[in-house]
C-alpha cells in the first residue's frame, strides 16, 4: 500500500515525511526539494510486539507502508499548471493521500505567499484533485462517444460506461468529490484503473505550532485532520530509540505524531492486520477490512489458498487473556472457521492446508 505526501511549498511535508521514514527506522534525503522522496514505514502494532516477546522468534515483521513525497504544489497559480505527468501518475497510483498544510505563520514563507491559511490550501489541493479527474473523464467520454458509434462486441459495455462517465462528469463539474459519486462495487470497479484522485480516502495533516496542537479543528471540508508540529517530530525522530518513550513521557504524550500518522492512513484506507506467530517468525499482514479468510491465506502464498481446508483462529485479545495458546483452546476461544470468513483486526490465525 501506498501513501503520497501532498502540499504546497514549506508546509513542511519534506520535513514531516523524513521523519516518519527516520522514525522508522529507516535514513532518506530530503535536501532536493525539487525531486520526489520515497521511504518505507513499519505500521505501528503494540499486539505484534506482545507476540513477539511471548514467542521469541527468530524474526519479526511488522505490516509496513510505502510513502512518497511529491514536491510542493505552486497554489499561487492555474490549477494544475506545475505537475508533471510522473506526478500525477504517482498520486494516482497512491491509495491513500495525505495533503499535508501549516497553520502558523514563518518569515521564511513571505516569499511563497503573503498568508498563512490551512482551510485556503485545503480548498486549492482538493480543487486540485478535481481539476485532474475532470481532464481525465473529459477525454474518457469524447473517446467513448466516437467508439459507441461502431457496432463492435464491447458496445453495450462501452454505452455503460459512458453512462457512468457522464454522471461522473456533471459531479466534476459541480465541484463533487467522485468518492461521494461512486458507490456501487460494480461502478468501482468499472474506473479502478484510471485510479481517480478525489475517489481515493483522504488524510488532512495540519502542520502546526505546538501551542495550538490541541485547537486543530477534527475534520475540513468534512475530511479527517491530524494536527502535528513536524518540528518537534523531526526531533523525536532523531532521538535514540531507547530515549523517546522518556522523551514523550515528559510531554505527556501518549505516542508519537509520526506512529499516529501511519495509523491514521491505515485506518483511512480501511485496513487491518492478521497476525501469525510460531518459533520461526511472529508477522503482521495487511488486508482491507472483511477480507475473506482465503484470500487472507492467498497474501502468505498462493498455495495455501489454493488448499485452504481451515483457518484456525483465536483473536488477539482471547490469546492475551489466555496467556498461551493451550489455555486458549481450553477458554473455547480458538475457532476453526471457513473459507468466507470475514478476518477480523488482530485474528491469530494458523491456515490448514493442502496441497
């Protein structure tokens, strides 16, 4: 899964995105602010590291995400103006993107912009996102009323999704959203390849002061915000390990905004992980909510899908509870479920099959 880092000049979205990666375990250079970031982060999971205490495996592996920084939007301009093709081809192969805006004033910004306003740069991104789908469904629909006047094979799918372009088109036209337009599975489906920008979930971070962390609004424009200071982030990043807990004790915060993040885009992509343990390996793995257990089966290897028999599951609460696996069956909480089982967040599941 990916995330793309979206925002105009100095809201500190390269200075939030190295810290995360950073906060992970991981070393990026952020110094070209011309050129696109990529890094790697490990999903933060108290349950895996339970597990992997009770176990002592010989790996560890957490469920992990992909990020990509963009360079910074120009908003001072025509919409669109300044992304190149790979740009927008990044943020629509992305699933989830993260617009990332400041909301305190900096000298250093006069020179980008007169003002400093967090719901202004909102607006402009998401007009952003439109601007791009709606160039995208214009062509489609010009493209599609020349063929539908052939008598081709795909005709009646061609006139169903012309249809299904059009109606796009007047909500684009109108300044909608296409996740509030797309409903149905089937119309998702029909346009999952053009990986539209306002169908993908969205993730407002407010790059802000420490003072005013705690009046950042919950949601604009009715999308979700997170309220950081990627200041004080950069900082914790750089920190030993060892020292941030310490270092966010004496903030009285309970967990860094950077494991916040990654867990709010988990979350807003509709995520959720399944665990496997044993001697060998304790690992997350990450599948969309209601994932059926064996298409669960089939993320570890095809095989196991393939000969999917049971799913021998016990929920990560039961097992702690439990204490071992043993006390666990004795409890009743470790069930043998089917091929359409909905596997839910924290499911502890051993797959029995054959092949």
């Amino acid at each position: 899964m990916r995330i793309c880092f979206v925002g105009p000049p100095q809201s500190g979205k390269s200075t939030l995105f190295s810290a995360v990666v950073t906060a992970s375990g991981s070393s990026v250079d952020v110094s070209r602010s011309d050129q696109s970031h990529m890094g790697v982060v490990k999903v933060p999971d108290e349950r895996l590291g339970w597990l992997s205490e009770f176990f002592n495996p010989k790996k560890t592996t957490p469920a992990e995400l992909e990020i990509i920084d963009l360079p910074g939007f120009d908003l001072s301009g025509e919409a669109g103006r300044s992304r190149s093709k790979a740009h927008w081809t990044a943020m629509r192969q992305s699933d989830c993107l993260v617009l990332v805006v400041r909301d305190f004033p900096d000298d250093s910004v006069a020179a980008y912009r007169s003002r400093i306003d967090a719901l202004a740069d909102v607006q402009e991104l998401l007009i952003e996102l439109l601007f791009a789908d709606l160039e995208q469904v214009t062509a489609r629909v010009e493209k599609l009323e020349v063929s539908v006047k052939k008598p081709t094979p795909k005709r009646d799918e061609q006139l169903r999704e012309l249809e299904l372009m059009k109606k796009l088109l007047d909500a684009l036209e109108n300044e909608k959203l296409l996740n509030e337009v797309i409903a149905s599975d089937s119309d998702a489906k029909l346009v999952r390849s053009f990986g539209f920008l306002s169908q993908k979930p969205v993730l407002i971070v407010c790059n802000t002061s420490e003072d005013k962390l705690s009046s950042t609004p919950e949601t604009i424009e009715d999308v979700p915000v997170l309220g950081l200071c990627a200041q004080i982030e950069e900082e914790i990043a750089q920190l030993d390990p060892s020292e941030r807990g310490e270092f966010l004790a004496d903030m009285n915060i309970d967990a860094s905004a950077s494991d916040r993040l990654v867990r709010a885009c988990y979350d807003r992509m509709n995520l959720i992980s399944f665990l496997t343990v044993g001697d060998d390996e304790c690992r997350a793995w990450t599948i969309p909510a209601n994932t059926p257990a064996v298409d669960a089966a089939g993320k570890i290897h095809s095989d196991i899908a393939r000969g999917f028999i049971r799913a021998e599951t016990v929920a990560y609460d039961d097992f702690h509870t439990a204490g071992d696996m043993k006390q666990a069956k004795a409890n009743g909480t470790v069930r043998l479920e089917g091929k359409t089982y909905a596997v839910q967040d924290g499911d502890i599941i051993n797959f029995r099959f054959n092949v």
